[in-house]
C-alpha cells in the first residue's frame, strides 16, 4: 500500500503526471505544479499539461485511444466497455475537447484519490469491488513512486521517469522496487550504455560522471552520442561504413550475437532513413535499448543486457574499477543465464583471473531434418506425407494422401521398410486422401478428408473412418483393419443443419462446405486431423476447414463418444457427437494434432487454403493443456518456433506430428513430416508427385520447441489490391480482392465505394457482400461497378478489418483510396457487308432501315450519312448521326433510324446531326470513322425517281445523284433503286453471303407507298432476318468424352445442338481466376472452326501440340494457336466461345471469352475454377475415357450419361491412343 497521501497535491500533481505521460514527474514539474495548485485546479492543470509540447507530442488524438491510454498509464489496464461508453460520452459532448479530456483525467484521479469504502457497496459485484480496489492501489503505488522518483537525485533525469513505472502495480513489492529503480536506475542505465556501446563494464571514474549527467538532465541521447563518437567508441565502430556493418558490431555489443534478419531489416532501413550519420546511430542505438529495457526483462536479449549491467556496476565498485582490460573480460562471461552473472563477479574478485567451466555433457541432438524414401517395389507415390504414428524401436507407421498404402519408416529417415496396402479393405474405387490418424494403446484410427475435390466436385472415395489393430513389431509391424464408416459426412451435415450443438443451424456451414466449392477455403469442408480427449474416452476430429465466422474465425473440433461401436456397425450405427470445441488458432484451420501421455496436445495450424508468400506466418505450432471453457478452448498457447522457415528450402507443407514428448517445455524436441507433393527437388523439373515412384520423397524435421511466441500488437497491412491503385480498364462488373500480409476478419466498419464524389454503397464488413478467406478480403461492389470508362474509388473505414489478435487495419482514407477506371465501351469491329439497309422512305416519315448480318456487342458504333460523294469527299451539310448498340444485338436484327432533326432509333442511341431524306434523289451511307475521314464503307443505299441515288456519273446540283466512292461496290456492299420509297422483299433465310447478295439486287426491292413507322421501327414487311452463320453456343451445350494427358495429350469433345460452318470454339488450359478471369498469356490457347456444318454429338478430337510450335491436330474442321502439353499433376481444359489476341502458328495472347462452355479436368488436382453456367468435368486419374451409349439421338439422355462419372474408365497408368478418324480409346494392355 502507498505510503503517500493521495488528497495531497504533490500526489494529485503526480498523478496527472501518470495518467496523461505514463511516467513520473521530473523535480522542476512536479515543485511547479504543486505550488500552482494553490490557484489553479486539477481541471486547469490538467489542461495545460496538455497543451504542453510533450501533451501534444504524446498524447492520442482520437479519443477512444486518449481514453484507453488513460487506464493503460494509470491502472495498468484497458477500461471496460462500459467505462470505455461513458468516458466516450464524456468527450462527444461538444465545446472544448482539450478542456473535456482535462476534465476527464483530473475527475478519473479525483475518484480514484477518494478513499474506498471499507466494506462491499450493494451496488458492485465482489469481481467490481476487488478491481475498484486494486485500481486504487496501483494509482496510489505509482503516484508514490513519481513523487519519490522527483524527490530522488534522479529526479531530473527523463530517460528514467517512464521507467520507474514499468513494473509498478496493486502491491507494495511493486512500489519498493520502483523507489530502489529511482535510487539505483541510472548506474544501471549507464553500466547498460557501457555494456551496449563499448563492449565492456564501466570504469568507476566513468560510471560516476555519467550518472552524475543523467541526474543532471543532461539527455540520454547526447551521452550516447558522446560515447559512440569517443575514441573507444571510434576504435569499435568507426570501420563500419554501413549502417549493416555497424548494427552486427553492436548487436555482438549488447547481445552476445549477430542480429536476426528481420532485426536487421528493419533497423538498418531505420537508420538509412534518418540519414545513417552519428546523429542516426545515436537515435536508433536508444530507440533499440529503449525498446530492450521496457518493462521486466523476460526474453534472453533483455536478460543478457540486465545482466551485462548488474557485472558491470559490480565492476565499477570493486578496487578492480580502473581497469578497462579486466572490464572487457568481466562484460565478455554475461550471457542470458542468471549464472553467467555469478561467474562474472568471480572474475572481478579474482582480478582477472577466469576460472575454467567443466565441459558440459552435450545432449544428444537429433539432425534437423533427413529424408524419407519409398520401399522398392512400391505402387504408389510417397511424397505426401499426410500422417503418422510412432511404433517401437524408433520406427513410424506414415500415410500418404496420394497413395491407399501406409509404409514403416526409420525415424531416422532412409527407405520405407514395409508398404502395407489398404485400398482393397476400403474399396471405395477412388483417391482415399488419408489425412489423420491417431493411437489408442494398440488400436489406430484412420480418417479420410471428407473433403470434394479441388475442382469443388463430389469425392465420395474420400468419406470414410476406420479402425486397425495393431501388431507393433517395429519393422516387422502388422494391422488387421477391423471396421469402416463412411456416413460420416451426411451425420455431420445433420448435427450441424439440425442445431445438435446449439450455435445455431448451419452455424458450421457444413452442408454448404460439403455440397459446393473446394475443400481449400475457410468454408469448405476438410478433415486433416484426429486424435483422443484427455482421459481417451471420444475421439476428437480436427478440421482444416471450415474455421468459422468471419468475425470469430475458428478453427474446429467435433468429438464421437462411441466410435467403436460406429466403426462395427456397418454404417447402421449414427456417432454419438459430444461438444463442439472451437479453438483461436490465428485464422488457421487444423493440419495436425497429437496428445502425449500427460493429456497436452501440439497443433500444426495452417490455412485452410494454400499457404501465402504474403503470409509471414502460414503456419504455427501451438500447445494446449486439453482444456475448454463454453466450447472454446482455453490455455491455448502459440509457440515461438518459425515453421515457415524452416519449409522455406523446400515449399511444403507440415501436415504430420510423430509424436508429442512428455514435456512441452522450451527446448523439448518434436519430429514432424512435411507433405512435399508439389516441391520440386534440386535436379529435378517436375513437382515431387509427378516423378516416377521410386524417385518420390518427403523431409522430416526436428523442431525445438520455443517459448510461447511475443503478443501481436500489429494491425495487419494491405499488401496490395486487384484492381490496383489508380488501374485503368478494369470490366465493369468486377470486385475488389484486398490481400493483407496476415489472416483477417469482420470489425465494425464500413467499405465505401464512391464514383467521384458520389457514394454508390456503403457496405458494413460482416455484410453477405464480404468475403473474408483467410489473408484475402472479397468486396462484392459488382453490381454498382456497371458503367463503362469510369473512375471508382474505394475507402476504407478504421476498425474495418481485424488480425486475429483484433488490432486493426487502419483504412483507407479518402487520400489513400484504391482507385480505378473501368474500361471504355469498345464494341464489335464491323467490315463491309457486316450490315446491309433493307428499307428506306424519303416520303412520309423519313426513315431507313438495316439489318444486322453478325452478332454486335454493346458499344458497336455505325455512323450514318445522307451527304453526298463528289469523288474526293463528303458534301457539306445534311445529317452526320453516329449510332451506338447500347445492348449486345444478334444477327438478323433490323435497326430503324428516322434521322429528321436530332434522329429516333428503334434501338441503341443517335449523337450528331440528323435531317431529312430529299424525294428528288437520296443516298444513305452507313461507315466507320468520320464523315471528314472515312474508315470502312459498310453498307450504301441510293434512291430516285429517274436514276436512283448512286452512280458513277452522279454530278446533281444537290447531289440528289451522289457518285459512288471507292469503297462501295454495287451489288456487293450497295443497292441503287429507282423509285421512291423502297423496302427489300426477297429471301429472309441464308448465310451472309447469300442474303448479301440477294439484298443488293434491286430486282428484290419494291417502290412506291410509303412504309409506316410503327413503334420507331420502319414496316418492311417482316421482323428479323435468319442469317445462317456461325453458330451462336450457350453453357453447358459442349461436353467432353476423353482426355489424356499421358502422351498423347488429347481430348475428346461433341456439341449438343447441331452448328454451322465457321462456327468457332476456343480451348485452353490456363488457369481461369473467378475474380481476374483468364490470364493473358502462358499456357495453350486455339481456336476451331467448324468446316461445314456439323450434327449435334459429332465426336471432334484435338492433339494439342506438345512443343507449343504449331496449330493442333484436329479430327474435323480446323484449329490455329499455340499449342502445348497437358500436365499430369492437374490440368483443365476450358471451352469457350470469344477471341483471342495475335493468333496464328504458336501463337497466343489474351483470351476474350463471351461465354464458357464447358471444361474438364483431369490428374487430380484442381487447375483453375469454374466459371458461371458451367460444371467441369472432374477426374482424379490422369487419363479419362466415356465408355458409355454414344447414341445422341436423345441428345438430354445423351449428355447425362457423358456427365455421369460412373460412365468413364479412368487409368493413371494406361494411355489414350488416337486411331484413324481421330477415335480414342485406351491403349491395349
């Protein structure tokens, strides 16, 4: 308890000081203020210490910050949320902040200064009455301690005023040892300097003047710069002409050891950018010690400088004190260990003299990591280390998810020494994707992932639990399986969607997790680990995903009371599921977790997802003690140890425990397993899983275990955005992708999308239209992103986006917005004879008419005139109308445009100026570019009573004849009739060509009446025109019937609905992205076209071309790009309908795709995702083959049947071949 009188103003004064700084007052604040508290009250002092330049400098300018730095300095704590509530309520009064803030500090030291009731007030809670007096305590603590400190002879000396508070808390040792800081604290700061800056102890001359400066007020700053710019100080740095080499000669200095990388990073981009001069090193050399000597010294660089000051002062005390060579020697024995101290101090007793250590028996050390290699002879890969069980004799039991066969290793690494098959017990006729297992004396537990596929389809091989009996007989080790489930997924739907463990209905999201998308997302559906509760009676089910909520993100486990029983019940039997237990794993899902024998777990977290390289921390190692407190786990402690690091050499992921040692304290030694499937070993060009069996293998490390890891105090960082910031022609409808450098969720603010200085939405962050997947944020804005070459910007509000330890992200303000424009409209580019006019009036209402013979998109502009040609150019005056398509228009479309005054479409939009048609002799051209600069004459129209509208010879007065320019061709792209009035009347059906040519004979045109404009639209008798061109395709009409992708790569696909001749398909593999579609360029892409036309099922074979050079081999038709081979590790091949940029011979640039088609996907791993309309057809073996009807007389029969996996064969060791005609079948065995 203080000794101090609280209601005096020495102790109000001090604890202003406290509250607002968080140190003590120096001697000449706390003499002023006290003796102004005659006149001035709390209130006003208050004030003006805010308004100081070390308030201003100090003190956080928001006040929910101000607020929590109040409670924080004063009571060692955060305040409550309600005290937080009504402190805010305090302050958003309106007047004078700065005077509210004052008020709020001097009334909170008021209420505190008042002495507590000596019993419980009805009113509080023991809970609230114990808190209220320990706040009292520790305020009175630390206002004792500061006047103490400004009394002290140190009282002047500022780098010790914070200091002195660090530790001070509710109990008197806590004030006792801040008063022995203020009496003792600045030799220890100068024994530090020493320590720090030149390598050795202080001298007793030395230790004396400087403590003397310091209690003097001299700065801190400038005695390290008068140490570091001595003579010593020049010897031991004045050779580091970096600011690198200069922080290794001090981190040897202080600490004993070279700076870590990420230490060095950042101080030496600290010091280049404050120059790198004495004056920086000096700045950053306390800016380090600062940050090393806060609070108690609890990591081994804060103890080994503790320790380096205690020997340093024991030194300067001794009859030794003089001597600078012995002061070197005693310095040089400090370690982190509190006995290095002892020995130390031995040294300064004996003169010198160091007595020698008795060598240590080393512990044995196991190597850091060895390799493990298959048996020979093996079926199956070994790369992917999934799980493992330690046996006898130092040997392991490890699956594999590739492979349905478990090997015994030597932990010591090497070749498996035996290869035990399962796939015939489960039978399950697909990849079983074994993913956990656990022991229970000589009985084992197996469990697939329960997940779908990659490509996000139904894998109904990997659903299963089962259970072995064990005979552990190290390399001679037997397992007799003895039971299977495989309903364990529709049981989990049900206890989830049916509130079993009362969060709510679909709490989990398992239906949804389990019926759509991939496993590899936070809301899929993957199991990767299993092990037992503490006292074995349930075993525990630990998910990779889904880790639930976005504001909760938790990592999952889900316990069966009676898993022997549903293990022997042939599915009949439904698992008895005990208490959810959600589990603070950072934002991580579950990839492993084992159990020792004293009931502590280790954990390997790690994303749901694929592991990101924006990610520093993908993976950690955390301890548990078992226990759970309301469904959430307790106790759960993350371990200092960097996984990443260690899997930086090879790029895979730890997914398997051996086992967990009796101990779990720093130091003890854990082996894991990496899953290496997709690392690509030195020497080799393919991925691990690719290579030939015997040629296969996956690391083990031995990992030590750290200390728990240091509290995250960081908010996360936007490390970058699609679209980026200021990104020109970005697609209207897209959305935002943010991607953090750490996994994040829901706050409490708002994203805000703006166009200029409009908000279009205002989105909270736990709204549907948020997608939060690990590191990566989904803002769904598509539907307001609509308007073509367009700036948009998005803001972000602070509290938006939470790490996992909820510091926040701090936004994105106005200035610092993510801005991008949406690209322009560009249209369909027209040639001539793409449209052709099929009507005119020059009588009535003034009107022409034009159909369309191609499909346009939206934004396609036509420009129309009625000017005439004189052979060199364009007759002035008369109408200039640009027409654009403001939706997409198919072929056979008719166009009305009545061009008098400023022009009426019956679609699309007119700019310009319009006028009427003459009856004496007109001509309307339909071009591209301008009037003043002609592009493409694409169609033409004369008309009149004598002559027509168009000749050679036209020479009228008014151009009522115009001549015919050099882009017009009778007949061909022009139509010339004699009348007035006219409308086409001939055919209605054929491809362009023929409708061309039969629209520019006059022979079919009739004169004479005027047609009526109904509804804008030109009456010429019929509605639309049936141009036979290439066939326009919707998703889901192309389906495939093979793929190999063993050599040789090639597919199979049909139609389902009979095209025309020049109908084209586009095919590739790259990878489409669902939020930055296809990219630009890599992997094939090609164009078939349609030869003729072609019935619906017609079997069409594609050889894509292995060396990239050449166009495809194709069975019907034709193909140009740019071919390549198909990957066995996983490969889709997408159909689309669209174009491709600077196609020919091998060659292939952006894809441009209107509509996918349909896709497949073989090799057993995901390669892309799936576009809208579309399912891919999914296999997990590297070679498919429909062997079902191929009667596509029921085309819906038909492609159901193609659609039906359970229709297919599928080998991943046979091959296709191509027979002549471009049949496939299997090779023959």
């Amino acid at each position: 308890m203080a000794i101090l009188d609280l209601s005096s103003a020495q102790a109000k004064i001090s604890s202003l000081y406290v509250t607002l700084f968080g140190r003590a007052p120096d001697s000449s604040g706390l003499q002023f203020w006290s003796r102004a508290a005659d006149s001035m009250s709390m209130a006003d002092i208050a004030a003006s210490l805010l308004a100081s330049p070390e308030g201003v400098a100090t003190v956080p300018g928001g006040n929910a910050a101000f607020i929590s730095s109040l409670y924080t300095s004063a009571l060692g704590r955060a305040p409550t949320a309600a005290e937080l509530a009504a402190a805010t309520q305090t302050l958003s009064q309106g007047g004078d902040i700065g005077a509210a803030r004052a008020s709020l500090a001097s009334a909170l030291i008021q209420t505190l200064a008042t002495p507590a009731p000596t019993t419980k007030p009805a009113t509080m809670t023991d809970a609230e009455y114990a808190q209220a007096l320990a706040d009292r305590d520790t305020l009175a603590n630390k206002a004792d301690a500061g006047v103490y400190f400004a009394q002290s002879v140190a009282g002047n000396n500022m780098s010790l005023a914070g200091r002195v508070l660090d530790a001070v808390n509710a109990t008197p040792a806590s004030l006792q040892a801040a008063r022995t800081q203020a009496d003792q604290g600045t030799a220890t700061q100068v024994a530090e300097l020493y320590a720090a800056l030149l390598d050795r102890a202080p001298d007793t001359a030395g230790l004396a003047w400087w403590t003397a400066q310091l209690n003097n007020g001299v700065p801190m700053s400038n005695i390290i710069a008068s140490m570091l710019g001595s003579a010593e100080g020049t010897a031991l740095y004045g050779s580091a002409a970096t600011s690198q080499a200069f922080l290794q000669t001090f981190y040897q200095s202080v600490l004993g050891r070279a700076p870590d990388a990420a230490g060095m990073a950042f101080w030496a981009s600290a010091l280049d950018a404050a120059g790198g001069d004495a004056a920086a090193r000096a700045a950053v050399t306390q800016q380090i010690l600062d940050a090393l000597t806060s609070g108690t010294a609890t990591n081994d660089d804060q103890k080994t400088l503790a320790n380096k000051a205690e020997a340093g002062k024991y030194f300067a005390a001794s009859t030794s004190g003089s001597n600078v060579a012995l002061a070197k020697t005693v310095i040089d024995q400090v370690t982190s260990n509190a006995d290095s101290v002892t020995g130390a101090k031995q040294v300064v007793d004996a003169g010198g003299v160091v007595a020698p250590a008795p060598a240590p028996t080393p512990a044995p050390v196991p190597p850091a990591s060895t390799f493990f290699t298959p048996n020979a002879g093996t079926t199956g890969g070994s790369s992917d280390a999934s799980t493992a069980i330690a046996l006898a004799n130092n040997f392991m039991l490890v699956g594999d998810d590739e492979a349905s066969v478990l090997r015994v290793y030597s932990r010591d690494g090497g070749a498996a020494v035996k290869e035990i098959s399962y796939d015939s017990f489960l039978n399950l006729g697909g990849e079983a994707d074994l993913e956990g297992s656990t022991r229970i004396g000589n009985k084992l537990y197996f469990i697939g992932s329960h997940g779908n596929s990659k490509s996000g389809n139904e894998a109904d091989s990997r659903e299963w639990i089962t259970s072995a009996t064990l005979t552990d007989a190290g390399a001679d080790t037997a397992l007799t399986f003895d039971g299977k489930y495989t309903s364990l997924e529709t049981a989990l739907k049900t206890w989830d969607s049916n509130n079993v463990h009362g969060k709510g209905a679909n709490y989990f999201g398992i239906t949804v997790g389990a019926t759509t998308g991939s496993p590899e997302r936070t809301g899929g559906l993957g199991i990767e680990g299993l092990t037992v509760s503490p006292d074995d009676s349930s075993l525990w089910i630990g998910f990779r995903a889904p880790v639930t909520g976005s504001a909760t993100q938790k990592a999952l486990i889900v316990q069966i009371s009676n898993i022997d029983a549903v293990l022997a019940g042939s599915n009949a039997v439904a698992p008895a599921f005990g208490a959810a237990i959600e589990l603070d794993l950072g934002g991580r899902g579950i990839r492993s977790i084992e159990k020792n024998a004293a009931g502590q777990y280790v954990i390997i977290a790690g994303p749901s997802g694929t592991a990101s390289a924006d990610v520093a921390d993908d993976f950690r190692l955390y301890t548990w003690d078992g226990s759970v407190s309301g469904g959430q786990a307790t106790n759960l402690v993350q371990n200092a140890v960097n996984l990443d690091a260690i899997l930086s050499a090879t790029g895979g992921s730890f997914e398997s425990i051996v086992t967990v040692p009796d101990s779990l304290a720093a130091g003890s030694w854990i082996q894991l397993l990496q899953d290496n499937g997709d690392t690509i070993w030195p020497g080799e060009t393919q991925v691990s899983k690719d290579l030939a069996n015997a040629q296969q293998k996956f690391m083990g490390n031995w990992i030590q275990l750290g200390g728990a890891a240091a509290a995250d105090t960081t908010g996360p960082l936007l490390v970058r955005s699609t679209p980026a910031d200021n990104a020109l022609t970005i697609a209207t409808g897209s959305k935002i992708e943010l991607v953090f450098n750490e996994p994040v969720h829901a706050g409490t603010g708002s994203y805000v999308l703006k166009s200029g200085s409009t908000t279009l939405a205002t989105i909270a962050a736990n709204d549907s239209r948020i997608t939060y997947e690990y590191n990566k944020v989904t803002v769904d804005v598509s539907t307001f992103v609509s308007a073509a070459n367009t700036a948009y910007s998005l803001e972000i509000a602070s509290n938006t986006v939470l790490d996992a330890s909820n510091n926040a992200f701090a936004g994105l303000t106005p200035a610092q917005a993510i801005d991008f424009t949406t690209a322009p409209l560009v249209g369909t580019s027209l040639a001539a004879g793409d449209i052709a006019f099929v009507g005119i009036n020059t009588a009535g209402t003034d009107a022409y008419a034009f159909v369309l013979l191609k499909d346009i998109d939206t934004g396609t502009s036509i420009r129309f005139t009625d000017k005439g040609w004189d052979g060199t150019a364009f007759k002035s005056g008369e109408s200039d109308l640009l027409w654009t398509a403001n939706s997409a228009l198919t072929a056979g479309t008719i166009v009305t445009i009545q061009p008098s005054g400023s022009g009426t479409a019956s679609t699309g939009t007119l700019t310009g100026g319009g006028g009427g048609l003459g009856g004496s002799g007109e001509q309307v051209f339909a071009i591209t570019g301008t009037v003043a600069s002609p592009g493409t004459y694409l169609a033409a129209i004369g008309i009149g009573p004598t002559s027509g509208g168009l000749s050679n010879g036209g020479t009228g007065p008014d151009f009522d004849i115009s001549a015919i320019p050099a882009g017009v061709t009778l007949g061909t792209n022009g139509v010339n009739i004699i009348g007035s009035n006219a409308h086409y009347t001939g055919t209605l059906t054929g491809t362009p060509s023929q409708l061309l040519s039969a629209i520019h004979n006059s022979a079919n045109w009739t004169t004479g009446t005027p047609a009526a404009v109904t509804a804008n639209q030109l009456n010429v008798g019929f509605t639309s025109v049936d141009v036979k061109g290439p066939t326009k395709l919707a998703a889901g009409e192309v389906i495939f019937l093979a793929m190999g992708t063993d050599s040789p790569d090639a597919f199979v696909f049909t139609v389902t609905k009979a095209i025309e001749a020049g109908t084209q398909i586009g095919f590739t593999d790259r990878d489409y992205s669902t939020l930055n579609g296809m990219p630009a360029s890599g992997e094939s892409a090609y164009i078939w076209t349609a030869n003729q036309a072609y019935a619906a099922g017609t079997l069409i074979t594609i050889q894509p071309d292995q060396s990239g050079a050449n166009n495809p081999i194709v069975s019907h038709g034709s193909a140009v790009g740019k071919g390549g081979g198909l990957s066995a590790s996983g490969e889709t091949i997408y159909a689309f309908q669209g174009s491709i940029a600077g196609l020919s011979a091998g060659n292939a640039g952006a894809i441009s795709a209107s509509t996918y088609l349909g896709a497949i996907n073989a090799g057993g791993a995901a390669a892309g995702d799936t576009p809208a309309g579309i399912t891919i057809q999914t296999f997990a073996m590297d070679n498919a083959l429909y062997t079902g009807s191929r009667d596509a007389a029921d085309m819906t029969a038909f492609k159901a049947a193609v659609l039906n996996t359970a229709n297919w064969s599928t080998s991943d060791t046979t091959a296709l071949v191509i027979a002549v005609g471009g049949n496939v079948e299997f090779a023959p065995a």
